[in-house]
C-alpha cells in the first residue's frame, strides 16, 4: 500500500475546477445508449466514440479522471496508444469500473446487492499494471414501499468496504458509490432520509474493515425527488439538504466528494453542483463524475458519423466546462449559451 501514491491521487481527482468523466458503461448499458442514436453498439464503435470523447482537445483543463471499463482499458486509440497510457499522457488518471453489476438480493424484493469480490485482489492488481489509480463500484439502492430495507443497506455497505480495503492495498483510491436511484414518487424528504441512511450504513462498514477515510472519495447522488413526484425540489433545495446529509456523514478527512447525475437533465446537474459548491463553510471539496449528464450532447451530435467527431467533441468540452465552472461554484445559466 502506498499511501502517498493514493494521497496524490485522491488530490488529483479533485482539484479545483476539475472533474471525472464517468466512460465506464458495460456494453449492455452502451447498447441502451447507442441504440437510442441509432448507432450499433459493436465493439469497434465503442472504441471509436470512447476515443472521440477522450481526444476531445482541451478536455483535460475540466477533467482530472476517466472510469474504463474493462473492455476500454485494453483498448487503443487511433494512434495505436493504450486508452490509459493515452489519458496519462493528457494529464489525466485513468480509472477502472470493477464491480460485476447488481444482482436481486434475496428475500428482498425490489432491492439488489452488487457482485464482484471474489477474484478482486487479482484483478486490482492487473488493472494497476495497466496504470489504473482508482476505482469505482457501485451499489443500487431504490426507493419505494418499505424499502430500502436494512438488509439491503447493510449487504451493499460491506460489499462496499470490502472493495475499498482490497483497493487501498492495491495503492488503488476506491470511489464508494452508494447511487440512492431517483426512480419513483417519493417526496425529496424521504430522499433526505434514505440518503442519510445510506451513507451512515457505508461509513459504519467502511471503519469496521480498516478503510482509510483519508485515501477514498465518495461518489454520492444527490438529494433530490422522485422523478415521478408531484412537487420537484428546486436548486436551492436540492443543495441544502443534499449538503446536510454529507455533514452528518462524511468525515472531514476524506479529500473529496464527487456526484453522479443520476438521470437529472444536463443542465440541472450542472445548477446542483454549482450551488453545493457556492455554499460556503465544505470540509470536503464536491465535484462531478458524470456519465449521461457530461455525455448526451456529445453522443446525441455524433450518431456514428465520422463527420459529426468535432460538433460531438464540441458539445463534450461544453458540458466539461460547464461542470468544471460549477465544481468553483462559478456557473451561470447564460454561460450555456456560449459554446467555445
Ligand atoms: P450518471 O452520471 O449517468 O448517473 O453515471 C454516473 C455513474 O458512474 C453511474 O455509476
């Protein structure tokens, strides 16, 4: 374990005006993606888009990391370069997505637990090999009729702890991604609730398996409503109690917290995080690790078109700059307008 290595990472992977783009989709989630532009989610177009985002000029000034997945890490890009060693290059960390998915939990309908342990120290070791300098694992928690449960709460923790030990001994900085999804009609105080719950429950386990808080970031949704609820939670809302519950929980010494956009449009994502980061008297500093949130335009303008590569890359340094200004609490609703 070398715990300078994963003290520089950490810092890194926050530092001001920067953020992580989340590139780790399995191909199932990829295909989802893909099919909704129209684009055939082969094995070679994803190689081809993954690479349109990553040589996206310019785009290390706004992003500090990018989560692989482990079919990109082995991949290259055009010029023959291994995607990690090409984003080293740029200045940015490379990452690695090393759960297996979510799975049913057991006598727990509606709620799942995600695989992946087994092997792991194995795998960590590969992927550092490969110049991966942390980790991401996501845990899935929903919302609904008596749920989630404790069991469901308490399974993904550990399952959690277990991953961010095995990486700190792996000099691998774990993202503990506890996504509380924004699915159903809950009210954004039930949110609240379940958030806190959550994070308590991972923290708890996080101390029980020795993690050290100081080499970890976590990747946490925000507190929002459901999507189907009657009344929507404005910004300001949305950053008070999304910022209260990561008081209550997250100690001071973890070096950052970044945040999922969790199927919120573009642009929301982007006003949420400006407004936790405009709020004054953070331990931590907050940034963003965006998947659809950094990604939709780019992916929208490309279609599989070769001649779209530059509006596509366009529309990603756009997004990226947005989120980088909202990470300094520096974003206004003019600035969209002015594409660079
Ligand atoms: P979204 O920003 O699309 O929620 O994706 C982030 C992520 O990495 C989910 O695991």
């Amino acid at each position: 374990m070398d715990k300078a290595l994963l003290s520089r990472t950490a810092a890194a992977m926050v530092a001001q005006g920067k953020g992580i783009l989340a590139a780790d989709e399995s191909s199932g989630t990829c295909e989802k993606r893909f099919q909704s532009v129209g684009v055939a989610c082969t094995e070679e177009n994803r190689r081809s888009y993954r690479g349109l985002l990553f040589s996206t000029p310019g785009i290390e000034q706004y992003v500090s990391g990018v989560i692989l997945y482990d079919e990109t890490i082995r991949q290259k890009a055009s010029d023959g370069t291994p995607f990690a060693q090409y984003l080293e290059k740029k200045g940015i960390i490379p990452g690695i997505k090393v759960d297996k998915g979510a799975v049913d939990l057991p006598f727990c309908p509606g709620e799942k637990v995600t695989e992946g342990l087994d092997g792991l120290a194995k795998r960590l070791a590969e992927y550092f090999q490969m110049g991966a300098r942390f980790a991401k694992w996501r845990a899935v928690i929903a919302i609904g009729s008596g749920i989630p449960t404790h069991t469901c709460l308490y399974a993904n923790a550990h399952a959690l702890a277990r991953y961010a030990a095995l990486c700190q001994a792996a000099s691998i900085v774990p993202i503990i991604e506890p996504e509380v999804l924004l699915d159903g009609n809950h009210t954004v105080e039930r949110c609240e609730e379940v958030t806190e719950a959550t994070l308590r429950a991972c923290y708890a386990a996080l101390a029980a398996y020795n993690v050290s808080f100081e080499h970890t970031i976590l990747k946490s949704s925000m507190v929002v409503s459901g999507k189907d609820c009657p009344r929507q939670a404005g910004v300001d809302e949305v950053a008070e109690r999304s910022l209260r519950v990561l008081k209550r929980t997250v100690p001071a010494a973890q070096p950052g917290v970044v945040f999922l956009s969790g199927g919120q449009s573009d642009v929301d994502a982007t006003a949420h995080l400006n407004a936790m980061a405009a709020m004054p008297g953070r331990p931590w500093p907050l940034t963003f690790s965006y998947s659809r949130a950094l990604q939709n335009p780019a992916l929208k303008t490309w279609r599989g078109q070769a001649a779209n590569v530059q509006a596509a890359q366009q529309a990603f340094h756009h997004r990226a700059r947005m989120n980088g200004l909202a990470a300094q609490g520096k974003w206004k609703p003019e600035l969209e307008k002015q594409v660079a």
